[in-house]
C-alpha cells in the first residue's frame, strides 16, 4: 500500500509551494539516511540546519518517549514541568532572564517583532515604531516576517505589506548609519545569513551596530534560529562575538527535528508582553519542551563545542581540496556545522545541480541561494562519516565537472 506512494503523489496532493526530491527518505540513524529504495546517504543537511544530534538520536528518543507516556498537551492554562526545566536552563546559559516558547522560528521572530513594538510603544511613544533590517536576511515566512526579511521575491505579490520596516545592506556601517535614528525601535539581524548565502557578520560591523542601538534606544534582536543551539560552536553565536543582543530568537536545531522555537529576552523588555498580548496554543508544549532539553543537556558542553569546532575545520578543509580539485569554489565561509562553499564565477547560478549530484552520489548537502552550497551536518557526526561523505561529495563533483 505504501508503496504505492511516490513523489508523483505529491503533485496530485500537495499544494505546489515546494519541489522535493524524488528520493522519500524513509530511516535515519546518526548521520545516516535510507530511503524508500534501500539506498544509503551521509546526511550533511541535517533537515535544514536542523538535526544537530543527528537522526534517532537515543537522548531524544528516550526524552520524546518518556514525556508521551506522561502528559501531551496542556495549554497555556496550565504550565508545565518540561517548559519550566528548559526556560530554567536557557536562561541559566544566556543573556536573557525570560523565554517565550513558539513552535518554529518565524513564530519565535513573530513574537520579538512585535515585542520590540509593543516595548517601544510603551516606553516611547507610537513614534517609535521602525524596524531595521538587512537585506539578504531571512526571517520567516509569516507576512510580518517576510517583510522584515531582505529577498523582495518572498514578499511579491503578498501585498499590502506591514510598513514600518527598512533594509539596508549587511556589513555596510555607512549606510546603516543613514538609516539609524530615534524611530528605530528594533535593528533584526542574523549572525551569519542563512539563507541568503552562510554570509558572516563582520564583528566591527556588529559592535559599531550594538553601539548605535543603545545611542537610538532601540531594540538589537538577534535571529538565531539557523545560528542557535550550538550549530557555530558555540551555544548562541553572540557568545562568540562579544556582543549580547536584547532579543534573541531561536528554533531549527533547539528541537533537533521536533517542531519548536523560543524567544529570549532581559526581564525590562519581557514586561511588555503583559498578560492577553500574545500568544500560542502549542507553544511551550510539553513534548517539545522535554526532547529540547534532551538536545540542550547533550550540546552545552565544552566537549561538544570544541568537537564542533575540530570537525568544522576537517569538513572547511575537505571542501576547500574539492573546490581547488576541481574549480568549482572560490572559497568556504561559516562557522561550525554550517558552512557555505562559494560557487565560482564559471558554476555561479548552478548550487542545485551540487545537490542532484551529491544525492546520486549518497550524499545529502543543501543550497543557500543559487550560489552557494550549504553544509550543515550533525554535531555529533562522526570523523568516519565525514571522511565517507567528502569522499562521495568529490566522486560526485568529478562527475558533474566531466
Ligand atoms: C529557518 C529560519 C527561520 C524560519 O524558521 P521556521 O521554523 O521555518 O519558521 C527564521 N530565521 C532564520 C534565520 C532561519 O534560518
């Protein structure tokens, strides 16, 4: 009966928003997959930027299995042990004193804009009301959180739009600074840009951004939803750069594959959010609650940050060998598990095809824009899965080059 299901069932059932693979992985185990066929991929998409402890992972099982058995769902009524356990823990190893869970990450972002709002409302005035982001970014597909991000093609067609958001151009302090001023109630931005490309933020362009922040009174919210939960090696990426946001948002790896997403932020700021502003039904679920802090308890050790950082550079390493192998990169950017291999000019416009490629070569990567290639394999992949995966990404390169 199952079978009789393929991706030709998809066009007839599906709303046409996507175009997946006609591979159906059906099994995954650590950083390996199996699809309906029998055959066998090293998963260095890990979903996307997802499945940080990789598939099946033993912690996680347990956590989901034990908490199915006790309690499900609850609804904000009532709070509940799993959700209390997490925020304790988040806001123990964080900047931030409060947590609000959703269930992803345009949600997460969807409850910090409006808080910025709500914040700069309340302390400020309704003046206060615009919002500075960069584009590029990528925030969500919620129509307010495609408007704060930075790739017009998600907003097309999509309007009217909320108003009140500007963009302006990542790592360009000059032009930031025209934009800037005491109407700003919140400057977005992502560490490194996801999707629009695995691009890093220049550390002096951050520092020079948190300083104008604090001149202007507003807000710097920090979207970690890609970047968090120990994805750069560190816990949030902002521990890595000697700047602390106000909010920071998070989703993707926080769940290791189970849908949920959280926003953090300082007490003063939280108290916006009074009671009947905002809301979610699922959110703060019990059964997300409790495998996230299965995923939390395995990746906030030094012994994994540093594991992160040792086998970001062998992968960095691996990659850069392939592209001068075969002049396919003009380099690798990112940090930790998520990495970006720049196409070269000759390749500029073809990342999909390194995707066909690696898939019929039992290897799984991701694109980040038509550009680039993106790796965001699991923290815990081991060195053998990394050497089996290059050398079938190379096997596939050879072939796509020849
Ligand atoms: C994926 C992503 C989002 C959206 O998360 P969803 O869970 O798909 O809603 C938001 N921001 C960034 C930086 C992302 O990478």
């Amino acid at each position: 009966m199952s079978d009789s299901y393929t991706r030709a069932t998809f066009d007839e059932v599906m709303v046409p928003n996507y175009n997946p693979s006609e591979i159906l992985p059906e099994r995954g185990e650590g950083s390996r997959v199996w699809d309906q066929n029998g055959n066998e991929y090293v998963d260095f998409a890990g979903g996307i930027a997802v499945s940080i402890l990789g598939h099946n992972h033993p912690g996680m099982v347990k956590a989901l299995k034990d908490q199915a058995d006790k309690i499900w769902h609850l609804s904000n009524v009532f709070t509940n042990k799993p959700a209390l356990e997490l925020a304790d823990k988040l806001t123990e190893a964080t900047f931030a004193d409060k947590v609000f869970f959703a269930n992803s990450g345009g949600e997460a972002n969807e409850a910090a804009f409006k808080l910025a709002r709500r914040y700069a409302h309340d302390n400020f005035g309704p003046e206060k009301s615009e919002i500075l982001s960069f584009s590029k970014s990528f925030h969500g597909r919620t129509l307010f959180t495609v408007c704060v991000g930075g790739q017009p093609k998600y907003t097309e067609g999509f309007e009217p739009l909320p108003g009140g958001i500007l963009h302006t151009e990542y790592n360009n302090i000059e032009a930031f600074k025209e934009l800037i001023s005491d109407k700003t109630c919140a400057v977005v931005m992502e560490p490194i840009q996801g999707e629009g490309g695995i691009i890093p933020a220049d550390p002096e362009f951050v520092k020079q951004v948190r300083e104008l922040c604090d001149k202007h009174n507003a807000l710097l919210v920090f979207d970690e939803v890609q970047t968090g939960f120990g994805r750069t090696g560190d816990l949030y990426a902002y521990m890595g750069m000697g700047v602390t946001p106000d909010i920071l948002t998070t989703a993707k790896s926080m769940g290791g594959g189970f849908p949920i997403g959280a926003m953090l932020t300082t007490t003063k700021i939280a108290a916006s959010l009074v009671p009947g502003t905002h809301g979610s039904t699922y959110g703060g679920n019990p059964l997300g609650c409790a495998v996230s802090l299965a995923v939390l308890d395995a990746i906030n050790t030094p012994e994994m940050m540093t594991a992160v950082k040792e086998k970001s550079a062998k992968i960095q390493s691996g990659l850069e060998a392939i592209g001068e192998k075969y002049g396919v990169f003009s380099g690798v950017r990112g940090k930790g598990m998520l990495l970006g291999a720049v196409l070269s000019d000759e390749w500029k416009g073809k990342a999909r095809k390194f995707l066909e490629a690696g898939w019929a070569n039992g290897v799984m990567c991701l694109v980040a824009g038509a550009d680039v290639v993106r790796f965001a394999p699991a923290a815990t992949i081991t060195e053998a899965d990394i050497e089996e995966g290059l050398a079938r990404f190379d096997k596939a390169i050879s072939e796509l080059v020849s």
